[in-house]
C-alpha cells in the first residue's frame, strides 16, 4: 500500500527551497510512508526511496538498497528542521559509498583480524577488505525486499535479505530481517532479526554519520557526548581489540559525564594516535535484559539532542577521521569529523576473542536485537 500525504509534499518543498539545510515545519504533519523510485542499480534492478512521517514533522528517508538511511530531518530548539545525517542524492552514490553512509551492515559489522576466524574447529576466510582484516561486509550494497508498515501510532520500513551459504566466506543461509519504525516521540527504532541453516557468527548495525547541527554544517568537535561505558576494549595500530578491558577514568575516553567530542581528542595518547581519534568500542554499563541508555549527543547552538539505546552490549564511537572531502548531498564536501558514528553492536573480532560475548548464530536460533536513535531538543 503507498501512502502520500501533502505533509510529505509540502515538506519535499520546504526541503527544496532551503537546500535541506533547515526550514520550519508546522506541527499536525500526517503521519504516512511515501515510496518513489530511486533509480536503477548496475544490475539493472529497481531501487525505491521510502520517506517516513510522523504528525511532528520528523522525516526519515530509507532506501532498500544496502538499508541505507538517506536522510533524518529533525527540530532544533526553534523548531527548525534540519538534515542530521549524511549521504549522497542519488543511488550512484550509495553503490559506492566507501565510507558506508547511513548503511545497513551486516554480516558482521567492524573488524576481524586477518580476515579470519574458527568456527566448530574450522578456519573460515572472509575478504581483507580494511588492509590485512575484514571490514563491515556487503549488506549495503545490496537490494532488500520491502515493505511499507502503516500504524496507529507509527510507520514503518521492514527489509528483508537471504545472505547465501558463503557470502563473502560467512557460512550458512542466513535470513535476515531489519524493520525501521518512526513513533510519534520523534523515535527511530531499528529491530533486528535472523536465522540461519549452519552455525555462522552475526554482528548487524546501523553506519549513520550524525551532524546535529546539519548536514555538513561545520565540525563535531563542539558535540558534548555522553557513552555510559566505564571500560572500553583497547587495540592495537591495526585497530583490533587487544583482548583486554580497560577502564576509562582518567584517559580521554571517559565520557560517563558530557564532555565535548573536541576537548580531549588530541590528548598524546596511545589509543587516540592508532585511531587518529576515537574509533574505538566502549563496552556498556548493561543492567539486565531490554534497552539501555548507551550515548547521547547534544549540538549545543541549535540543542539538537541525539540519545542512543540498544539492547547490545557494545557501542563504536567514531568520529569521523578517515572523511577526506567526499561531496555528498547537495554536492556538499564531508570533511574530517565533520560528524559522528555511534554503532551499536557486539565488540569487534569477537570471533577470535573466547572472552567476548559470542557472535554464534545457530540454526534453530533466533537473533534478535534492537537499536534506538531518539531526538529531542535542549
């Protein structure tokens, strides 16, 4: 079923005439899901953009191809809206999408040293894409069957992909499932599920890069960030985690009270020197099952406030050290941090760490984890 509604409408409008840099949007939009085609992969498939309302205004565009998110506009404290996230205009750019914009990720979301790990005594090889390891895979770079979810009180996008036995090296046919819901609480939830047919390992996130102040509106380094993490699993220069757990307090990584994302960044350190910066995963304060507060990131000028909730154990922290120039949307250059990665997830290279928590999927098991981006104003 297509829903339009002249809310939609008359956003795409306000959207054109301020360049998606920011414009006024009246409370009492119509909630609904718009579907339009979004052009033409190289294999010749049909890709659709879908653009999700909510009766705030709140608009969040998905396409099924890679589950990239494309776009999030969201209120300052003046009820202006704005763009917070990065992408490109146009599918051509998402077929390529080096830094992994706003994707879906999956099978396994960060890095596996070497490229290589054992699974029920054998050795699996997956591609070094990211130097000598494996990197994120290539969920975001594939069509994902839609369809569009109309509700009471939310509206939503659920997409489905059937990974083949040895994808990439994975073993098993893994059928995944990720279902984006936008609430009426200016709320995007992203649910996770899978199944597979072999024993495989499974680590699936959302990539956005979130610039509260705009879409490649300055620096983040003015972003006070919050990660209720009081360890963090350090690594070593070619960003694989040690193994060990170390405590943040003391070192630039303590973000258990704000701090801006600049304010320690250049601190001579270690970790910081490996990474250029934070590129690093903080392993949550979890209390029991269920969504946790993991981080929460607030532009301070326009009070734009980003919380971060998941029912994982691990977030990524990254800011945005490797953008070098990039144009996207709107031809706009994404330069070094201008923006931030908060990836919710199970810790890199648990395949090869046994004190990890584990990343096996079994068959006759189910995955299932949820993640929450919820925006409000300061």
């Amino acid at each position: 079923m297509r829903h339009v509604h002249s809310a939609v409408v008359a956003l795409s409008a306000c959207i054109l005439i301020a360049g998606i840099t920011g414009c006024n949007m009246k409370k009492g939009a119509v909630m609904g899901v718009q579907k339009q085609a979004f052009g033409t992969t190289a294999d010749g498939k049909q890709a659709d953009l879908y653009t999700l309302t909510n009766t705030k205004g709140m608009v969040v565009k998905i396409t099924n191809f890679g589950g990239n998110i494309v776009s999030i506009l969201a209120p300052d404290k003046n009820g202006v809206m704005a763009d917070v996230v990065f992408g490109y205009d146009s599918l051509k750019g998402y077929e390529s999408n080096p830094t992994f914009f706003g994707s879906t990720i999956g099978r396994y979301a960060n890095r596996i040293a070497g490229g290589k790990f054992k699974l029920e005594g054998k050795t699996v090889q997956l591609p070094q894409n990211d130097g000598s390891n494996y990197l994120h895979g290539n969920y975001h770079k594939v069509l994902w069957q839609a369809k569009e979810i109309q509700g009471r009180d939310s509206v939503g996008l659920e997409l489905k992909y059937d990974s083949p036995d040895g994808e990439m090296g994975f073993p098993g046919n893994l059928s995944a499932t990720v279902v984006f819901t936008l609430n009426n609480n200016n709320e995007l939830r992203m649910d996770y599920s899978a199944t597979t047919d072999k024993a495989t390992v499974i680590n699936l996130t959302n990539h956005s890069y979130f610039n509260l102040a705009g879409d490649a509106e300055g620096d983040i380094l003015g972003h006070l960030l919050e990660i209720f993490a009081d360890r963090m699993t350090p690594v070593n220069k070619n960003l694989i985690p040690t193994g060990n757990l170390a405590k943040v307090a003391g070192t630039p990584f303590d973000f258990t009270a704000p701090h801006a994302v600049g304010e320690r960044i250049g601190a001579k350190d270690q970790q910081l020197e490996f990474g250029r910066g934070y590129d690093h995963n903080f392993i949550l304060n979890r209390t029991g099952e269920g969504l946790f507060l993991a981080a929460r990131a607030e532009e301070p000028a326009g009070g734009r406030v980003l919380e971060v909730l998941t029912t994982e154990p691990g977030i990524q922290f990254y800011c945005g050290n490797f953008l070098d120039g990039l144009k996207g949307k709107g031809g706009k250059a994404y330069n070094y941090r201008t923006a931030l990665c908060l990836e919710t997830q199970h810790f890199p290279d648990s395949p090869n760490q046994p004190s990890f928590p584990t990343t096996i999927l079994k068959p006759g098991e189910e995955y299932k984890t949820a993640t929450v981006y919820k925006f409000s104003v300061k």
